[in-house]
C-alpha cells in the first residue's frame, strides 16, 4: 500500500524496515474501535464546522461501508498496509475520494491508536469480568455442595487442622471477587478519552473533545494532551490484573493436580479436561489445569514487558509504545481460554469426601483441638500445646492416633482428660466448632456463600 505520510521524505522504504514497521497484523483486530472512532471524529468535525456537515455524513457513511464490508468479509484486511488506522484511511479515500483525506483533519495516528486501545480493552475487561462471575459461580456452587466434606488443611504442605472442601474452594472465591474489583477499577483508568490530544500539543481547530468522547462512551477525557498520547499505565493495570488473576488461577490449577494424583485422590477431573498418555495406559492427566498454571508465566512476562518497553521513554509518543498492544492482546487472550476451560473443569470435577476424610484422620489434624480441650480446663495454652506435642510423638512411636489412646492412656498425661474429649477432638467437631468470622464451620461457610452469591448479583 502506497504510504500517506509521504511528504517531507519519498516514502520509499526498505522491504524489510517496512515489515519491521509494520504492526498491522497485531492491531487489525481493533479494526471496529478504529472505524467507530473515526465516524465520532468525523461527526464531531461536522458538527463544529470544521468541515462541512455533508462532508462529514459521506465521510461517516464510508467509514460504515467500510465496517460491514469487513464483518461480513467482502473487504479483506491488506497486510501490507503499515498499520489499521492507515488501512481504514485509505480504503475510505479509495471509495470515497479525496474527501476522505479530510478525516485526519485535527488528529493524529497517536490520540487515534490510544484511543482504539481503550476502546478494545473497555471491551476485553467487560468479557473478563463476565467470565469471572461464571467462574465463581462454578466455584460457588462446588463449594455449597462440599460445606460438610471434611478434608485436611494444609500449612507447608503438612497437613495441619481439619477444613471442609467448601472453605476451602470459598478460598479462590475471595480472590476471584477481589479480580473483578481490579479488573473494573482498572477500567475507570481505561475509561478515558484521549481523542483530541493529537499528536501531543492539541490543535487550533475548535474541536469538542467531550462531544466525541461523549459519541464514544467515554466518562471522562484526558485532561492532558501530552499525557493523553503518552499514557499506557491502563495497559499496565491491565495485564497487572491478567497477572494476579493468572496467579490464583494457577494455584488452584496446581490444587487440581495434586488432588487428582493418586497420592491424594481428593477428587477426580472429568475425562473431558483431562489427557491420557500414549504409552502409560493408566494416566489421566490433568493437562488444562496444567496449560493454566504454564500459561501463567508468559502473562506474567508481558507484564514486565510492557513496564520496561515504558521505562525511560521520553514524553510524547515514540515508536517503541507499538509494542504495547501484542503483550496486552495475549494477555487477554491467554485469560479468556483460561477462565473458558476452568469454569465448566470445576463444575464437572467430582470431589471424592471419603478419601479426604480419610487423609484428614492420619494427621493428627486434631491436636491443636486436644490442646484447646486442656486449656477449656484451666490449662493454659503453653502447657497444653507441650502436653499434647509429648501425646502425639508417643503416639507416632507406638502406631497409634489420638482417637485410639485410651482414656487411662490419657489421664498419665494430665488429670484434667476426661472420656468427653473424645467427642472434642473428633473432626466433625473440631470443624463445627470452628464458628469464627471466615472460619470453616458450616455455619461460617455458608455466610460466606450467601456474601459472595450477593455480589455476583451486582456485577
Ligand atoms: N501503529 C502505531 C502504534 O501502534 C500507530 C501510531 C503511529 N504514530 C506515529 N507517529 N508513527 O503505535
């Protein structure tokens, strides 16, 4: 495609610097903002005179000539264009003439690709934030069903007080809540119209940058021009968000691995997310739980793409801020697959509570409640921790667990057992009893349901 910045140079460039150049093939999917903000642009023109009103519904009614022949696939994308708002310009003057090189009249390529930038992550963030929800849902409905299946909770890995699977999942439900939080926070920074900013010092022309910000849906407008072409810190916040969100993803997803394995067996992923392997007749693996917590890293490596491709940048635009949107659009991609795939894995994911229960009884998961039953009688808490830490090595020496010492074994220990205490350190009661704010009775959990099922009303 012919270049329309010829002028000041003949515009003939080297093949491979054209390539080089070129980021067509990364922003041809913001074609629609693009054309969409260019009939904002074009109307506003109309509308401040700044060209003529026909002028300006011809230019319009090109622009959306344009966006339907490109969904429904009588335009092609032309690869050889430098980029998508060249491409757009070009095809329009091609249908429309020269009129249509009055539509870059008061803006330039660098408010123009800021602004379709917003546009497409307003977008993207809205889809993210949607499939958290189904996400929690799916979560949320696992946990209800599990809010009495005991299962060991774990500190370094050890098994260390009994927990209910529905706390636990109850969990990742608190970070997802807390995602959508950041995901529509950052969008209040998205949500900002650089349209008008130029190329960084404004314009003579008596635009109405709150008319086409306005036409856009957009809250608020930059109030900066130098800033308005500048700024990517929401492409920042963005893939920052991508990357906390692709972090709890993962450490559920290693979750998922670990209680699929045979060691654990706390639950069984159903055959549709899972692999088998091509030799070992006896595998399933848990391939899309593992894909998630891979694909965590490359999100995570945009993230620090992006913040050292900004760092130093002098102000205002310079050609390396192109390389924003691949980091960004993958970001988003990777994120989109991830929740697709794990909404429908944990809503299919059988949870097997006879053999959490039974890991949960191995333990000696109940000790810290065999402590809290000496100090209920007088004991204090010191005392009793170093009591029952003497119990429980005993115990490991001679094969045995709490619930199997006798209550005369007991008593050598201290006067104040009684034969209650057996109903005390049982795990039914140690979970039950777990009645504080966030803890993992039932009661407790089910709160938290009831919180978090409010909240998704109101995403
Ligand atoms: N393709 C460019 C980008 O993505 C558009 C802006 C070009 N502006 C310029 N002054 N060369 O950043």
């Amino acid at each position: 495609m012919a270049k329309m910045w010829t002028g000041r140079t003949d515009g003939v460039t080297d093949k491979l610097a054209d390539d080089f150049n070129s980021s067509i093939k990364v922003d041809s999917r913001m074609y629609k903002q693009d054309i969409l903000g260019s009939m904002a642009h074009a109307s506003m023109l109309g509308a401040k005179n700044i060209i003529s009103q026909a002028d300006a519904d011809q230019i319009i009614a090109g622009l959306e000539g344009i966006l339907l022949d490109l969904e429904n696939g009588t335009l092609e994308i032309d690869y050889s264009a430098e980029d998508i708002h060249m491409f757009v310009e070009q095809v329009l003057t091609a249908r429309i003439g020269d009129l249509g090189k009055k539509l870059h009249t008061a803006r330039s390529r660098n408010d123009q690709v800021a602004l379709d930038t917003r546009m497409y992550l307003r977008d993207r963030t809205n889809a993210i934030i949607e499939k958290i929800s189904n996400l929690l849902s799916a979560i949320v409905l696992k946990a209800e069903e599990h809010k009495l299946s005991i299962m060991p909770g774990y500190t370094h890995l050890q098994r260390a007080q009994p927990i209910t699977m529905g706390h636990h999942l109850m969990a990742y439900a608190m970070m997802l809540l807390r995602d959508i939080d950041r995901f529509k926070d950052t969008k209040k920074r998205i949500d900002v119209s650089p349209i008008g900013c130029c190329a960084l010092a404004g314009t003579t022309y008596e635009t109405d940058r709150y008319y086409e910000a306005q036409k856009l849906g957009f809250n608020e407008i930059a109030l900066n021009s130098i800033d308005g072409v500048s700024d990517r810190d929401f492409c920042v916040e963005f893939v920052s968000a991508c990357s906390i969100l692709m972090m709890h993803l993962s450490r559920l997803a290693e979750e998922i691995i670990l209680w699929s394995s045979w060691e654990f067996k706390f639950v069984e992923l159903s055959d549709a997310y899972t692999t088998g392997s091509s030799i070992m007749p006896q595998k399933k693996n848990s391939d899309m739980a593992e894909l998630v917590r891979g694909k965590t890293g490359r999100v995570y490596g945009h993230l620090m793409a992006i913040l050292t491709m900004l760092k130093g940048l002098p102000l205002a635009y310079n050609k390396d801020m192109q390389e924003d949107k691949e980091g960004v659009f993958d970001a988003a991609d990777t994120v989109d697959m991830c929740l697709d795939v794990f909404a429908p894995m944990i809503a299919t994911m059988k949870v097997l509570p006879e053999n959490m229960l039974m890991a949960a009884q191995k333990g000696f998961i109940n000790a810290t409640d065999l402590a809290d039953y000496l100090v209920k009688k007088g004991l204090p808490f010191r005392s009793a921790y170093k009591i029952c830490g003497q119990i429980v090595g005993d115990c490991i020496k001679n094969g045995k667990v709490l619930e199997t010492l006798s209550i005369e074994e007991y008593k050598n220990y201290s006067e104040l057992f009684e034969s209650d205490l057996y109903n005390e350190i049982s795990l039914t009661t140690c979970v039950n009893k777990r009645i504080s704010e966030g803890g993992t009775s039932p009661k407790s959990v089910e709160k938290q349901i009831e919180f978090v099922k409010s909240r998704l009303e109101n995403v």
